[in-house]
C-alpha cells in the first residue's frame, strides 16, 4: 500500500521520502546528494508525508475492536 501511494506522489517528493525514510538519510545528505537546498528538501518531506496519510489514512481506520475500559 505505502509503494502504491508513494508511486502517486510527484517524482520529486517520493524520491525525498524514500531517501529520508527508507534509505536513513538525514535532510542535510538528501540536499547534498540532490543538490537542493536544505530548505526545499524538508518541504518536499512535509508534503510527500502530509501526502501517503491522506492516501494511507482510509486504509488504517480503527476497526472500534481495542480495548474498552482499560
């Protein structure tokens, strides 16, 4: 499902993602390495996550079957 969401984000804000979150690069690398400032690296990360849990959200809805009165 995140593949699948992450395939509908625009080609700059997946590749931030993926670099961020699935490759463990911290901001400063994935500007370096994409030759971008520091500052529109982490706005592309913003809106690339803000992105998946609008896509993703539906998918992970509580089911209402936790605990209750715990």
């Amino acid at each position: 499902m995140v593949w699948a969401a992450l395939r509908q984000s625009p080609p700059r804000q997946r590749t931030v993602v993926v670099l961020r979150y699935y490759e463990d690069l911290s901001e400063p690398e994935v500007a370096r390495l994409l030759r971008l400032p520091l500052g529109t690296v982490k706005s592309l990360g913003r809106r690339g996550l803000a992105r998946l849990r609008s896509r993703l959200a539906p998918s992970f809805r509580p089911t209402g079957g936790g605990k209750e009165g715990t």
